[in-house]
C-alpha cells in the first residue's frame, strides 16, 4: 500500500466517526500478510501525517500499546 492510498483510506475512514479507532482498523480485511504489514507501516505514516496537518489525533497507552486516531472536530 502506497502512503498516498494510506492517506486516502485512513481520511476516508476517519470522516465516518469521531470515535477512536485503533490503527489496525484501516488495514485491508483479507490482505496477505506482507500487505498486511506495507499497509500497516503506510497508514502509520498516514496517520503521523494527518495529525501533523491538524486533522486528526493519536494516542497510545504505553509502550507496545495499540496506537489508536480519531478525527479532529
């Protein structure tokens, strides 16, 4: 998964809620697990990118935790 088609599919889901959603939930469901990790390692990037833009937030609990996002009203 390219970074532009990361930052598409994780805008595209963050627009649906305001709830936090563990960035797990914008993988492909059913991709292979090399895609699985490319897409992982993209939305990750997507993610930094759209709370540095100012559309989004992220937390984590700790150290290993689930990194989770929700969008900026």
């Amino acid at each position: 998964m390219t970074l532009d088609s990361a930052l598409e599919r994780v805008s595209a889901m963050l627009g649906v809620t305001l709830e936090w959603m563990e960035i797990r939930d914008f993988l492909p469901p059913h991709a292979s697990p090399e895609l699985r990790r490319s897409a992982l390692a993209s939305s990750f990037v997507a993610a930094l990118e759209l709370a540095k833009r100012g559309r989004a937030e992220l937390e984590q609990a700790g150290a290993f935790a689930p990194l989770r996002i929700r969008r900026l009203k």
